[in-house]
C-alpha cells in the first residue's frame, strides 16, 4: 500500500537532485565523499609532515600552503637546498579533478604523483626507502598504517594512497558561482554575471569548462599569438618529443584562481586582470575593453570555493631510532 508513494517521493528526490542547470558549461563542485576516514586522517598527517625530506623541513604543504589556496603564491618553488624549481606550483584544491597530474600530464593520478616530490631532489631531496624507513621508525605511524591497511610493514605505495585519498577531499564546493548555477540567482552581482556570459561568448569555455572551470584537456599557450617567457617548459612535447606539443600545457583549473597567484606555468603574471587579457589576445585573438577584463576578472572571483577547514594534524614524534633529518647539505 506505502509503495506508490515511496515511488513518487523517490522520483520528486532525484529529479531536483539533478536538476542542476545542465545546460551550462560549468558544473558545481561536488563535496568530497570520505569512504575511510582513518586513510584521510593518515594522508593529513603525510601531507604537512616534513620528515618525507631530506632535510626534515620540506612537507607537501610548504609548496601547497592549505593557508593559500593550495600553492606557494611563488612563480617557483623552492626546493631542497634553496633550489629554484623549474616550474609554477599547481594548486592541489579540486586536483582530483584533472585528467592527469602535473602541467604536463605525466603522472596518471593522485597517487602516482605523489611519489615524485619525495624523491625529486629539486623538491623533498629524499629516497622512498629513506622515507619509509623515517615513518617505520615511528610507533604511531606504524600504528595508523597497521589500522588503514592491515599490514606489519609500511612501503611507498601505502604512503602515496594515503596522501592521494587525503588530497581527494581537498575540494572546495559552494563557491558563489556553484550557489547561483544551482538557482540561487542573487548570488552573483550584474558585473559577476555580465563577466560570466562575457567569458562564454568570447569562448574561455573552450577550454575552461566542467566542474574544475579546466584541468580537462591539454591546449596549447599561445594559440593565436606566440607566449613569450624565460621559462624552457615545453609542455606535452617535454614527453613526447613530438613537435605538435610544443607549449601544450594541461588548462589550469580556474577554481579559487584569485588565490592562486601568479599565473601560468612560469609564474611570471601576478595580477589576475593581466592574465585574462594575455588569454583573451593569445588563445582567442581578442583584445577585450578594460570594463571586460573586469567584469571577467569579477566573475573568476565567484569561483572562490568553501576552502578545506580542519584541525592541523600533530605529527607523531621521532624516535631514537628515525634517521635525522640533514637539513644543510
Ligand atoms: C618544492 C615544492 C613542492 C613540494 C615539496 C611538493 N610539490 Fe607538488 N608540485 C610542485 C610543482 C612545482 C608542481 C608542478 C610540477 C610540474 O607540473 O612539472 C607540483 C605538482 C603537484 C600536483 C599536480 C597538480 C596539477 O594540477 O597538476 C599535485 C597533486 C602535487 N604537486 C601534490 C604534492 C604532494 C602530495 C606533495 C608531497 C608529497 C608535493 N606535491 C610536494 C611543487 C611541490
Ligand atoms: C585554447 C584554450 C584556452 C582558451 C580559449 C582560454 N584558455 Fe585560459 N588557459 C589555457 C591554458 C593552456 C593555460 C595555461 C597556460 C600556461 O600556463 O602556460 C591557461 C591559463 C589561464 C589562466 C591562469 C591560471 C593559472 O592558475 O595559472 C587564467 C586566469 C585563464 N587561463 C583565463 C582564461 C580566460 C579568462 C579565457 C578567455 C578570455 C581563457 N583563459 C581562454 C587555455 C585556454
């Protein structure tokens, strides 16, 4: 007897639970859905713990400041040593997201990225064995590894799982864009919405589109007209070698871009106006109106999500036994 109406009800449930406007070319951020909460607290804790470097002063977060929007507001990182990185800090807000990994997609997801840093020496400056060896050394780490995956000894692989599944729910849903694509249209101001359909039709969501606002393709810098930097990246071509890929890059998300300075992969524009005008001239051959650049500009700002919030982790204790840490050389 309760069935027709249980029936209806479920369909009234899913139908506004999808009714959100599919006509557009940006879709809202999902909230992260934590599966094993014990994996993302151990990923936490790998993310902000510096020990994974050489010198014992390094830890993801210092290059994805969680405090900045998920990147080092530097044109490079600094790496071990004091070395100049080669190459713009991504953030890792909404980066399970992408594709692949990296400005050139080399590495196919979370986890396989991971690994790289630890062991770059222009980054962590340290070994996979060395690094196991420090988390192995420490008693509530073997602990927490134990619980999450039911083995007696820690490798790299249980290491770069757990921070892949921590960065999983670094996603920042209900930014002011998201709320007005789901109805709520006081959201955004005349400006904001004028700069949304001008991002639109002068056509950024080309390549800027889906969840991320980018992350979903490979493109070329400098389309139209040739990007001049210092940087020798050459994007997909680094990889393949093929000429065709010369300056592809992945397409940078555009979600929480107002926090995410400077821009493109050489790091080399700090004002978010300036970036959209290189953009509109290089990849569309469009020289846009000062009042467009800032009504675009006002509109990216929408993109600005709830950013990740939670206690900082405290970091178990070396022991006697944990190999110490050379931060000078
Ligand atoms: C010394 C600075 C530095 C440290 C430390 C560092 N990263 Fe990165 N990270 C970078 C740079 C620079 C890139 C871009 C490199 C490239 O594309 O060639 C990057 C790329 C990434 C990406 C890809 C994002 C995207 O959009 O393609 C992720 C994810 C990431 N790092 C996570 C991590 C994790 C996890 C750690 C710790 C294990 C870490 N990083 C440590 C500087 C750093
Ligand atoms: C043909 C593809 C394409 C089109 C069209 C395009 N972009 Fe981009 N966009 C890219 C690529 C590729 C990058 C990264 C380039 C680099 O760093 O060398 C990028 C980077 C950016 C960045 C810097 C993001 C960061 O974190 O560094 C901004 C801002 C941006 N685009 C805005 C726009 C706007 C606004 C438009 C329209 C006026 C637009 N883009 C049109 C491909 C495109």
């Amino acid at each position: 007897m309760f069935k027709p109406v249980m029936l209806a009800l479920s369909l009234t449930v899913s139908a506004s639970a999808f009714a959100a406007p599919s006509n557009e070319p940006i879709q809202p951020i999902q909230p992260a859905k934590v599966t094993n909460q014990a994996k993302v607290e151990l990923g936490k804790q790998l993310f902000f713990d510096p020990r994974l470097s050489k010198s014992g002063f390094i830890s993801c977060n210092s290059c994805h400041n969680l405090s900045m929007g998920g990147s080092d507001n530097l044109p490079s990182s600094i790496g071990h040593n004091w070395q100049q990185g080669p190459i713009n800090s991504p953030t890792v807000l909404n980066s399970s997201l992408n594709l692949a990994q990296f400005w050139d997609g080399r590495a196919a997801d979370l986890k396989e990225q991971a690994g790289g840093p630890i062991a770059n020496p222009m980054e962590m400056g340290f070994t996979h064995t060395l690094a196991v060896d420090v988390l192995q050394s420490i008693p509530q780490y073997r602990e927490s590894f134990k619980k999450v995956y039911g083995k007696n000894a820690i490798d790299i692989d249980q290491v770069t799982d757990a921070i892949a599944a921590f960065e999983e729910t670094l996603v920042t849903p209900n930014s002011r864009f998201d709320q007005w694509l789901k109805g709520d249209k006081k959201a955004l101001n005349k400006d904001e919405l004028a700069g949304y359909q001008l991002f639109k039709d002068v056509g950024c969501t080309a390549c800027h589109n889906g969840s991320a606002v980018g992350g979903n393709s490979f493109q070329k810098m400098g389309l139209v007209e040739p990007y001049a930097t210092q940087n020798p990246a050459e994007g997909v071509a680094g990889l393949t070698g093929n000429d065709a890929d010369r300056m592809k890059f992945k397409v940078p998300t555009l979600r929480n871009v107002e926090l995410t300075y400077p821009y493109f992969h050489d790091g080399a524009y700090w004002n978010l106006e300036e970036a959209v005008d290189v953009m509109a001239r290089l990849q569309l051959g469009r020289k846009l109106e000062q009042k467009q650049i800032a009504q675009i500009t006002a509109f990216l700002k929408t993109l600005t999500g709830e950013q990740p919030s939670f206690a900082l982790p405290i970091l178990p204790p070396s022991t006697a036994k944990t190999p110490r840490p050379q931060p000078f050389n």
